[in-house]
C-alpha cells in the first residue's frame, strides 16, 4: 500500500497556508478541475487534524506517563530523556510507505546538518523535562511549559518576522502573570519527598525546557519554508530524533548503562517488571506522537500557531494530573489556568479577527477590479462585453 503525502509541488500553494492558516490558491493551472482542487484541499485537513491529534493525545499521554514512572520508583531521569526520542523507527513506517520520491533522498546535506543541530538541542530540552517533571507535580509542569508562548511570540518576532499586535502581546503577558502568580505560591505544592531545593530546580528545569522549546519552533519554520514535501518533515525528525537518542544513550551510560535499567525493572519499579517494560513502550510511542504532531502542525501553519495549539492543550494536563495523580488544585492554580485559557481565547479572537479583515479586504479588491475592468469595456467601443 502506498500514499502519497500532499506536497508544496500540488496545485494548492502550501506556503499560502502558512501564512494565512488556510488553503490559498496561486496561479492555479487553467486545467484544475474542481475535483481535484477539492482532493487537495481535503489531503491538507487530513493532515493538519491528523498531526493535531498526536500533539493532542502524546503530549498529555507523555506527560502522565514520565510522571507515573518517577511516582512508582523509576528514578533515573537518562532513561525518561531516552524514552523520548528512540521510538524513532516508528517514524519509517509512513516514510517507506511512498516510493516516490526514494526515502532520504531529498535530504540534502544542508538539511541534515540543520537536523544534527536541532537533535542536540531537542536532547537537552528532552533531559530538562525529565528532570523538572521528576520534581513537580503534572500539573504544575504543565501550567509552566506554558510560557513557551512568550518565549516563542519574541523568537517569531526576530527569527520569522512574525508581526506583533495587541491579541499577541495580550497573550503574553497573560501567561507571564500566570507563570509569576504559580511561582509565588507553589511551595506548598511540593510532592512528597522532595526537598525545596529539588523542587525549585525543577521548576527552573521546565522553564528552561519552554525557552529550548519556543526557540525550535520558529527555527524549524524558517527551515520548513525551503521544504517541498511533508515526507521530507518525517526524515528530518528521523535524524533529529536518532541524534537526541544518541546524546540520551551517552547520558545513560555514563550512569549506569542498561544494567542500571534492568535493575530499576526488577528491583527500583514497585509495580513490577511486565508494568515497568510497558510503561516504557508506551511512553516512547506518545513521545514520537508528541514530537511528530508539533513538527506537522509547523510545517502545515507556522511556529506560533504550533505554540499556541500546545498551550490550548493546558487544560487537559492540568486536568490530567489532578484526575490521574491526585494533585493539588487550589486557587491560584485555578486562576493560573483561568488566566492561560484568557491569553489562549485573546489570540485566537485576534486571529479571527485578522482572517476576517483579510477576507474582506480580498473581496473589495475583487470588486473594486471587477468595476474598473466595467468602466473599461464601456469606454472602449471595440471591446467585446458579454
């Protein structure tokens, strides 16, 4: 069975996509029927909703899950930063299943140099999240990687010229006062066992991992502008992937190596060894969800739209963690998350609002040339008017 994935090369203009968050036709050819139109139009939605829902279902999975392996003994935060990039191989499957063009074939050097660099980056910000998760509850992770919307809104300003207006700035500093407003009174929110210090480490961890976070995004934009195809995106993530795993397996082996691993499974993890190996598979493959779904909703929108879909995402962590671990859910986090779903609800009017003055601006333009190609015809005796 092969599929062929939608391409910069189709009748339908992706870049136009990016820059105004839906289908944009240009110079479409005079043979374009509306069947085939309408086929790529649907090969994009398919795609934009298909990569949302991984986003959707590995980042809150992901993150309960490395939760849950810290809680039940786990204590080695190489393997949960292992965990998160080696499922790459999963990744092969929809790559070899188009022929056309050849696997890796368009990767040029360029390209994977960019990757390299990006896969280091993508393992730090990998052991950043292990480290701060294993320290703090999941809902005060999550209420913190929220700020990478700030962080990115100032990358996509410098790196991709992304325009700055009131929703955008709204946003941001909404997520600021949330993030100030939950460090303020997150003390008593320690989790059993940790100490104040372990627990500020790991706050300042997941910060740092939402800065890493906020600047792969518009990186990734500036090089996804230069790529045709969507399958090109799998190959790139395929390298970046192999080169996080790389700097996660040297992490490990200098801690102990795969005898620390088999010793957590039989002795550290008090579920068992079964519970131990599935937590660990399932893990890897909400990881390469989460991952693969971000880079899709990039390459199909733009960074800032991939960050913004990351932080509507809050909710359902926040939510998650209380549900599933018990966490604690007082005021100030309630209205950390009140303030996050605030910014979140201001720049998505603010987009609504852009993409209704660009369509009527379209329309006037349509009609203000339909009226001066009128004018022309009826001054022009010699014109043929229908």
């Amino acid at each position: 069975m092969e599929y062929n994935f939608p391409s910069q090369d189709d009748d339908v203009n992706f870049q136009g996509r990016k820059r105004g968050g839906g289908p944009v036709r240009e110079k479409l050819p005079t043979t374009t029927t509306t069947a085939t139109t309408t086929s790529i139009d649907m090969g994009y939605w398919v795609l934009v909703v298909a990569n949302y829902f991984a986003m959707f279902v590995g980042s809150i999975s992901s993150s309960l899950l490395t939760r849950f392996y810290f809680i039940h003994g786990g204590s080695s935060r190489w393997v949960s930063t292992w965990v998160q990039s080696v499922g790459f191989p999963l990744l092969l499957v929809p790559i070899y299943l188009t022929r056309d063009p050849r696997p890796f074939s368009m990767l040029t050097r360029k390209l994977v140099l960019i990757s390299v660099g990006v896969g280091l980056l993508t393992g730090v910000n990998n052991f950043l999240i292990s480290w701060g998760i294993s320290y703090l509850p999941v809902s005060t992770s999550s209420l913190l990687l929220s700020s990478q919307l700030a962080f990115n809104l100032i990358l996509s300003v410098l790196l991709v010229k992304q325009k700055i207006h009131f929703t955008n700035l709204n946003c941001v500093m909404l997520l600021t006062l949330s993030s100030i407003l939950l460090a303020l009174g997150s003390s008593h929110d320690r989790p059993e066992g940790v100490t104040r210090a372990q627990f500020f480490l790991g706050f300042a961890s997941i910060l740092g991992a939402a800065g890493l976070f906020a600047l792969y995004l518009p990186i990734m934009e500036m090089v996804y502008r230069k790529v045709a195809r969507f399958k090109t995106v799998l190959e790139m993530q395929v390298v970046i992937q192999v080169v996080a795993t790389a700097f996660a397996t040297v992490g490990m082996a200098c801690d102990g190596g795969l005898g620390e691993v088999r010793r957590e499974a039989r002795a550290g993890f008090d579920l068992g060894e079964w519970k131990y190996g599935v937590t660990v598979g399932f893990t890897v493959v909400t990881w390469q969800m989460c991952f693969m779904g971000t880079a899709g909703v990039v390459y199909l929108t733009t960074s800032l739209t991939g960050g913004i879909c990351m932080t509507a995402l809050l909710p359902m962590n926040v939510l998650g963690g209380v549900v599933a671990f018990g966490d604690d859910f007082g005021g100030q986090k309630a209205v950390s998350t009140v303030l996050c779903l605030w910014g979140f609800a201001s720049y998505l009017y603010g987009e609504y609002l852009k993409q209704k003055n660009q369509g009527q601006s379209h329309i006037i333009t349509k009609e203000d040339t339909g009226t001066t190609q009128m004018s022309e015809n009826h001054n022009n005796p010699n014109s043929n008017v229908v």
